[in-house]
C-alpha cells in the first residue's frame, strides 16, 4: 500500500509499524489482523486497517469496508468457527471504543449471549 496514513500517537499505528509486539493473524495490503491481548472469547482475533482512520464514521472508500469485512470472514473460517461467531465494530465514546483506530472485533469460539453489554 503506498502514501500509508499513520498517527504516531495510535497504539494500532504502533503495532502495524511493528514498534509493539503483537500476535498477528494475517497481514495483506489493507489490512493487519492481531489477537486481542484482552479476548472475550476463545476467539478474539481484532482487523485494522493499515491506514489509521478514526472510525468507521470517518471512511470514505466502501471497498475499504468490504475488504475489511471478506477479511474477517476469511479468518472466521481459518479458525474454524463454523459453529457461529459475532463481528462488531464499536464507535464513539458512548458505543464502546477505546483506541481510536477503526478496528473489527472477530469473537467466536464459544455461544455468545444476547444483547451485548
């Protein structure tokens, strides 16, 4: 990917630069997926996008989404979680995000109740 779009500040932006150590997934153009260091599930695997934007209020290129979204459906199928799994992207303050990098949460591994938090 060329002109990548990078916030110093952003711990996402860190471990995609590799200046954190993370656990990662899959890595392709677009994306960078990690597990999460505080999993919810069995199965909590996070998609970045390598560019940073804020959240998913601020994108502009709908592919972007889809490549993000088949991404994480890929992986779904790569961990094996055939049984179900939950796809969630938190936004604001009020919908749960703490970093501020747009990030898809991967959950599964186990049955998930409902409604969330």
């Amino acid at each position: 990917m060329s002109d990548s779009v990078r916030d110093a500040s952003c711990i996402f932006c860190k471990i995609i630069d590799g200046q954190i150590p993370s656990k990662v997934v899959s890595e392709n153009e677009y994306s960078f997926a990690i597990r999460d260091n505080n999993p919810q599930a069995p199965t909590h695997i996070l998609i970045l996008p390598k560019n940073h934007i804020a959240n998913i209020g601020e994108v502009s290129d709908s592919q972007l989404l889809g490549r993000l979204f088949q991404t994480a459906t890929a992986i779904a199928k790569s961990e094996n979680l055939e049984k179900g799994y939950r796809i969630v992207v938190n936004t604001g303050n009020d919908g749960g995000q703490t970093v501020y990098h747009l990030h898809i949460h991967l959950i599964g591994g186990r049955a998930l109740g409902w409604p969330p938090g």
